[in-house]
C-alpha cells in the first residue's frame, strides 16, 4: 500500500474540539480520505469472496484485491441472520435508517441491534428526499438514530430518485450543496464524527460533489473502478455490486470495499472509537 493511503486515514487522528453543548467531541481535522493507490493493495488474487447472481467482468483493478469488505442493508434484505452474516468473514454493514423527514425504515432497529451483537461494526444512512428541508431531515435521523460511541460515522446518501411517487424535484446544484451542508453539520455535531457521502457518478457529476473535500466518500461503481467512473476523486468505500450473495441474507445485497490494507481498516476502527 502506497504511503498516500496511509496518511490519509489515519490523518483524522489529530486532536478534536469540544462542542459546549453537549461536549461531543467533535473532529477538527478532515475526516479520513483515501486516494487512488498507483498499485492496489493486493489481497489475493483467489477470485471474488463472494458470490455475485450478476458479476461484472473486472479489468486489472478487481474487487478482491482489497482486503476488507461489507454490506449495506435495508428493509429490501428481509429477515437477516446477522450471526451467519459475520461467520461469512463480513467486515462492516451500513444499515438504512431513515429516508426524508417521516420514513424509519422498519428494519432498522432489529439490524441495529442484531449487527452489534454479532460483532459486525455497524453505521446507519439516510437517504435524501429533494422536498423536505435539510434541517427536518437531520431532525428525523437524530431522533431515530441514538448515540453510540462504537457506530461508524454517519452516511448521507444522495441520489437522484425518479421513481418517487411524491417528489420528482431536482433542486439546482447550489441549493444541493447547501442542503447537504446543513445535514451534514448537524449530524457531526450531534454525533461528534463526520458524516460520509454516498453517491452515484450522475449525480456526483451533476452537482460537482468534489467541492466536499473535508468528507470522506463511499462511491458507487458497479461497472469499473472508482478511479475509471471517477478520476482521481477520492474515495473510502467502493459500492461494487448490487447482486451479490452472501449467508444470513436472502436475494440480492450490495457489497463493498474499503480503501486500504487490514491493518489501516483496524487502525480506522480505532480512530472511531476515541
């Protein structure tokens, strides 16, 4: 693993601030970005570690050759045996907590709880709805979403829906962009860690989400590596797949990467902790 990676996750482990109002402590350093390796951090070139119903055929930059890997879930998952999820060797989930400012989903407090019991480290996201203010939503999420020190940071996803049935709005960039600044500080306020960022390339595009340079991004590219979807942008989880297959999950779940080598996935883990 080039030098470059290492420091960016681990750079988030300087000092943080205080928040007098509920003496959270709050980062005071970008949140840990990782970069595009020039050589990727080899984990083994045995094939994939999971099953996929769909599989792309990857060119010289595959999934498995980065060593950590986890799943992100919603109600679509169903019933999840979360113990069977963490024997088959799962590093992390992201679980789907709320969406817009009146949707829980109803799964998320039995995947909450069952993922920490079973050892899997866990972090829950919200999805954005364009006709709810930022500050509703965040409202929403905190409300439903409790402290816990162990969590992994917070995720905003965003990304266009036009199935909706309610919203088919598509706010001009620059309102994008201060919205999702007004969730994101409330929640890192709240939670003392900084949020991450989900997205797809359509809409990372459109609303030119590379001025968010202080957060760190988990991006979506089914079809190639980040780096080919999103030039050098850089980027902490790699959503790869949408069709894989796992024990402890029926029918399809999204699959992903992290950017680095085990040991700086521990080192992060830690850096979460304090």
């Amino acid at each position: 693993m080039p030098v470059l990676i290492g420091i960016a996750i681990l750079s988030g482990c300087a000092a943080g601030l205080v928040d007098a109002a509920d003496g959270l402590k709050v980062s005071a350093t970008p949140a840990p970005q990782s970069a595009h390796p020039a050589t990727l951090p080899a984990a083994g070139d045995d094939g994939p570690r999971f099953h996929d119903h769909a599989p792309h055929e990857w060119g010289t930059r595959k999934p498995w050759h980065y060593a950590v890997h986890g799943i992100d879930v919603s109600r679509y998952q169903g019933e999840i045996d979360w113990l069977q999820v963490r024997a088959d060797s799962v590093d992390f989930a992201f679980i789907k907590a709320t969406e817009g400012g009146d949707r829980l989903d109803e799964t998320f407090k039995q995947n909450w709880a069952q993922a920490k019991a079973a050892g899997v480290p866990r972090g829950a996201y919200h999805f954005y709805y364009f006709c709810r203010s930022a500050k509703e939503q965040a409202q929403w999420f905190i409300r439903h979403v409790p402290r816990d020190t162990t969590a992994l940071p917070p995720v905003l996803d965003m990304e266009w829906n036009p199935k909706s049935p309610t919203c088919k709005l598509r706010p001009a960039p620059e309102m994008v962009r201060k919205e999702m600044r007004v969730f994101l500080d409330t929640l890192e306020k709240h939670y003392g860690k900084r949020p991450i960022i989900y997205t797809a390339i359509d809409f990372f595009e459109h609303n030119d989400l590379k001025q968010f340079k202080n957060h760190s991004f988990w991006l979506r590219s089914v079809a190639g590596h980040p780096q080919e979807k999103y030039g050098d942008h850089p980027w902490l989880f790699w959503q790869y797949t949408g069709t894989g297959s796992l024990a402890g999950i029926t029918g399809d779940a999204d699959i992903n990467a992290f950017a680095g080598t085990r040991a700086e996935w521990q080192a992060w883990l830690q850096q979460q902790n304090e």
